[in-house]
C-alpha cells in the first residue's frame, strides 16, 4: 500500500462512526508486461464457491513499484516487468 503522505488531501467525510478521507495524486506508477498492465489474482473457495482476490499495481511513488516490479521478476523470470508512470498532467 502507498504511503497516505505522497497523496494529497482532496476531502473528508464520515461514513457511520469512520472518518474517511478522499485522497488524490497527479502522477500514479503501475507495472506492464508486454502490453498489459499487472494484476494479480489469487483463486481461492469458500465452500463450493470460487472466490477471486485481485492485486492491482498503481503506486504513488516510482520506488515502491520498482520493489513490486523486482518482486515479479524473481517470480516469473521467463517474463519482463517494467515500471510505467501516468500522469494526468501534461509535461
């Protein structure tokens, strides 16, 4: 999870007893392989049913996806992962 300081503050509100706060960054860093983005899925059951849980890749910050994108590489190392940033801002 990244770090709640690289984001900035956008609002608050309160959801039952919870605070919540609505958080925002210009710039996110995600992982690709080929031409796909990364997840990852791990399959699981509860009873008879099949449960799917994602991971989804996007990061504040370029370092912790370099971590996850390593992280992969040793995994899966007949594939090749590489860091992505996307900005909603124009350079």
């Amino acid at each position: 999870m990244s770090r709640p300081e690289s984001y900035q503050r956008l609002d608050r509100y309160r959801a039952g007893s919870s605070d919540h706060m609505i958080l925002g960054v210009p710039t996110m860093y995600t992982i690709k392989s080929d031409d796909c983005f990364i997840t990852l899925a791990d399959d699981r059951r509860f009873g008879n049913s099949p449960v799917i849980k994602y991971k989804r890749f996007w990061f504040s910050n370029r370092k912790q996806a370099e971590n996850h994108c390593n992280r992969l590489a040793r995994m899966c190392p007949s594939r090749s992962f590489e860091v992505v940033e996307i900005s909603l801002t124009q350079s």
